[in-house]
C-alpha cells in the first residue's frame, strides 16, 4: 500500500473518486430505505463530488505535462478550472435539491426506516470527513488548489449530511413531514455559498493574482538582507499559477560592478528567495544604477 507521505497529486485524486463512489451507494441505499427527500439531496450532492472529483484528476493531469512552445510557462492554470467547475456543479445540484424539496413539501410523504437510513447516511458521512481531511493536507502540502477544493466540496457535503440526518431523526420523532423538505431546501441555499466562493478563487487565480502578504514579506525580507552591499531593488512581482509560484525583480548593482559580479549576485538572490520560498521560480533582472 502506499503511504500518503509519497503520494502525489493525482493519487489523492482518486483517492476522492473512489470515496465519492463508495459514498454515493451508501447514500442511495439510505433513501431508498427511508424515501427522505432530505437523503435524496445528499445523495445528489454525493454525485456532484464523484463529478468534480474526476474533473480535478483531469486537470492534475493536466499540469504534469512540461512546458511547450504553445505553454512556455507549463500548464500549472488548469487547476483553476477545476475549482470553477466544481463551483458550477455545486450550484446545479443546489438547484435540484431546492426543486426537489419544493415538490416534496408540496405534497409530504412519510419517512421509513429511518435507523437504518441514518445508519448508512452516517456511514458514508464518515467517510467523507476522513477523505476530506487528508485531501486538505495534500493541498497545504502541494498547495493545489483543485485538492483543496475538493477538500471544501466535501466537508460542505459533510455539514449537509449532518443537517439531514438530523432532519430525518426529527422527522422520526416529532412526526412532522414537512420538516424533511424544510432541511433539504436550507441545505440546498448553504451549499451555494461554496460554489460562489470557489468560483471566485478560480477567478482569481485565473487573473494572476499574487502570493499572499506572508510570502511577499517574507521575499521581501530576504531582499533586504543584500542591501548592506550597495545594491537595490525594485519591481518585485509576485503570481501563483496552480501549484507554481513566480517571483520577478530587478536588481541593481554598481555601475562599476561587472558582469560575472552581477550574475553571481543574481544567483545567490535566487538561491536564498527558493530557500525562503521552497517550490518558488524566481526571474531577476540586473540593471546598474542611475
């Protein structure tokens, strides 16, 4: 078996696929057993992940191709697509959830079995938790967004299933029909909130947007320690493309200075930004001072 330690990307990714499919009988079978509206929506949401899980091995893949001359900088952008996508799915299942709901609190229908309903709902509830658990540290740990999304995607379906078991126990016990379809329309309105905010990362990302405040000060930081030479920096610029992070800046030396002694001042700047910054690819530019 091999240990999470020396998985990469794409094996958490399946890692997702197949918990998304084992989930998605557990929680058929549980409303089928019951006939819960409530469990029908998470069983939806259930195919949403497998959906979004399989986009997001798509684009791992994706990214792991080598730069072209059609992609000089690689593809490390395409993550950005499957955390949109999924934002788009999320949004249609919530859709259907409401729809559903709707129709069913419209004309109520009596829960059945709902131990045993609960039972395997709770089973796969688990199962997502723990899958989401470690996919959020395969996203920290390779900062993908696409791993880190589908982290999101299924602790909202987490927080779902709890609200409907919930519903369905309260159902059981107070013998109030339209309870059920209550739950499942509020579920279907807190969803929308993760898809409106991977939608939004995606976005971002898609617009180059630059590291966070921590990174930045942090190069800045290692810049600054070069200044006691007599050089100077500006134009530092900073992006994120997927899993790859870019840093770009100019340096300035002495006029006198020459070419080997900027060239090897570039390099020990390099090196000290990637020490700083692991995972980092950094562009400096010399230029000698006005």
């Amino acid at each position: 078996m091999i240990s999470l330690q020396r998985m990469d990307r794409h094996h958490f990714a399946w890692l997702s696929i197949a918990a998304a499919v084992f989930t998605i009988a557990l929680k058929t079978l549980a409303w089928w057993i019951t006939g819960s509206v409530g469990l029908l929506s998470d069983a939806l949401e259930s195919f949403v992940n497998l959906a979004g899980a399989s986009f997001a091995l798509w684009m791992i893949l994706v990214t792991r191709a080598p730069p072209d001359r059609q992609h000089p900088f690689g593809h490390g952008k395409a993550e950005y697509f499957s955390s949109g996508f999924e934002g788009i799915l999320i949004f249609g299942a919530a859709f259907a959830i409401i729809w559903t709901a709707i129709e069913r609190l419209l004309a109520p229908q009596p829960i059945e079995s709902p131990g045993w309903g609960l039972a395997w709902s709770a089973a796969a509830t688990g199962i997502n938790f723990a899958v989401a658990r470690v996919l959020a540290q395969a996203g920290e740990r390779f900062n993908s967004i696409a791993l880190r999304a589908d982290s999101r995607h299924l602790m909202t379906d987490v927080w779902t299933s709890f609200g409907v078991i919930a519903g369905v126990a309260l159902v059981a016990w107070t013998g109030w029909l339209r309870l059920d379809p209550l739950i499942a329309i509020v579920v279907g309105l807190n969803i929308t909130r993760e898809a409106w905010h991977l939608m939004r990362e995606s976005v971002d990302g898609l617009m180059d947007r630059s590291l966070d405040r921590d990174a930045i000060a942090r190069a800045g930081r290692v810049l600054a320690g070069f200044k006691p030479r007599g050089v100077a920096f500006e134009g530092l610029r900073t992006r994120r493309a997927g899993a790859s992070a870019f840093v770009q800046v100019v340096v300035r030396v002495p006029g006198d200075w020459t070419v080997r002694d900027g060239h090897a001042l570039l390099d020990e700047i390099e090196a000290a930004l990637v020490a700083e910054l692991p995972g980092v690819e950094v562009t400096t530019h010399l230029e000698p001072m006005a």
